[in-house]
C-alpha cells in the first residue's frame, strides 16, 4: 500500500508509475518496452524495502534514479513536479548536479 500526503492510502500499482513517467517522456526517444522496464524496477525497489506500507514520497524517489538513466530531459520534467520546482535556480542546480555526476562542466 502506499500512503499519500492526503492520509489516504491506496494499492501500488506499476502501470500508474508508468502512466506518470510516460507524460515525463512525452515527445523523448523512449520506447514502452523502457518504460516497462523501468516500471519493473521500481517495483521491485519498493518490494525489496518489506514495508506494508510506504509513503508515496519513497515511491517518487524509487522512479528518480532508474529515470535519470533513461533519459535526463525526461528526468528533468518529472523532478520539477516531483521535487517542486519554483524557479530557474532550481532546474539550474539539477543540471549542475547531474553534469558533476557525469564528470561534466
């Protein structure tokens, strides 16, 4: 089950995950078969973790990292929602973030 901001509590459900970041990739060269893909793992993220419960926060950052390494733009889009962004400052430090990870400047 995961548990929403709101109190409410409902199912996990992989195909809503992949709903979500199918919107991020609009336009993006991902295929379904990523998507799929990257559902799967997320699943299987919040499974290893045993908890009954999680809160719908864990469920974002469980899509966070696989998404970073599908696509950044995608990954971009969905953290601005997730994460809300408010700002240019805010997109700025993500890509500075991730051009550190990758070694670039």
């Amino acid at each position: 089950m995961v548990s929403k901001r709101s109190g409410v509590t409902e199912p996990f459900w992989r195909d809503k995950v992949v709903a979500g970041v199918r919107r991020a990739c609009q336009g993006r060269p991902v295929s379904e078969d990523s998507l799929a893909q990257l559902g799967q793992r997320v699943e299987e993220a919040i499974r290893a973790k045993g908890a009954a419960e999680i809160p719908s926060n864990e469920v974002g950052l469980a899509i966070l990292g696989p998404l970073r390494e599908l696509d950044e733009v995608a990954y971009l889009r969905f953290a601005s929602v997730y994460r809300g962004f408010e700002s240019l400052a805010d997109f700025e430090a993500e890509i500075e973030q991730l051009k550190a990870e990758k070694g670039e400047s």
